[in-house]
C-alpha cells in the first residue's frame, strides 16, 4: 500500500532510514520534538535525539496511515527493532511550515 504522505512527512520517513543530521534538515530552525517525554528543541537537539536512539536501537519504521487534518498529518506507524515493547504501533503528530516540519509528537 502506497500512502499520500505531505512532502515534509516524505521526507522525514526517508531521512530516517539515513542520519540524524538528515532528520535534522527536515525541520525549521527553531522546531520542536516530544518524544518518550522529552521535548527537544532546535535542529541540534532534535540531531541528537536520533543519533540517541540509532545509536541505542535498530529498528523500521512502516508507516501504514495518514490523516490530514489543516497544517497538521496524523501518521500511523509500526516499529518493529530491538526495543522494548516491539513491535508497537506509534502516532507520529506533525505540524508543517510550508516545507518543513515546525514539531513533531510521537505518542502510543
């Protein structure tokens, strides 16, 4: 199954699979990430945050929904790696700027 997922959203997944530098450009400057109960703020922070966790886990990420809802994208996801809890199915909020991501929620 092919999603309909906003450019930014796109991009993001696809940056992902590469570095945190790479998940890094997707967002504005001064975005902000929650994730685990941490907020991350800032492309630097938000670079660490995934060099954290590639570091700690090996996981895919499959996104498997999207809704659409203003300036907001809603996708559904299921994470399969050595984590605890694998597999689990996550929510990925995001809240676009034009063509980058100004935050981003990951929630169960």
């Amino acid at each position: 199954m092919t999603l309909n997922l906003p450019q930014p959203v796109a991009a993001y997944f696809a940056a992902d699979k590469a570095s945190g530098e790479s998940v890094a450009q997707c967002f504005a400057e001064n975005a902000v990430v929650k994730d685990e109960g941490h907020t991350y703020n800032g492309r630097a922070a938000i670079k660490k945050w995934k060099e954290e966790a590639a570091s700690k886990y090996e996981y895919t990420c499959e996104p498997l929904t999207c809704e659409s809802h203003n300036s907001k994208s809603i996708v559904t996801c299921r994470l399969v790696g050595n984590f605890p809890g694998s597999p689990i199915d996550l929510r990925f909020a995001f809240e676009l700027a034009g063509e980058q991501i100004a935050s981003l929620e990951v929630a169960p």
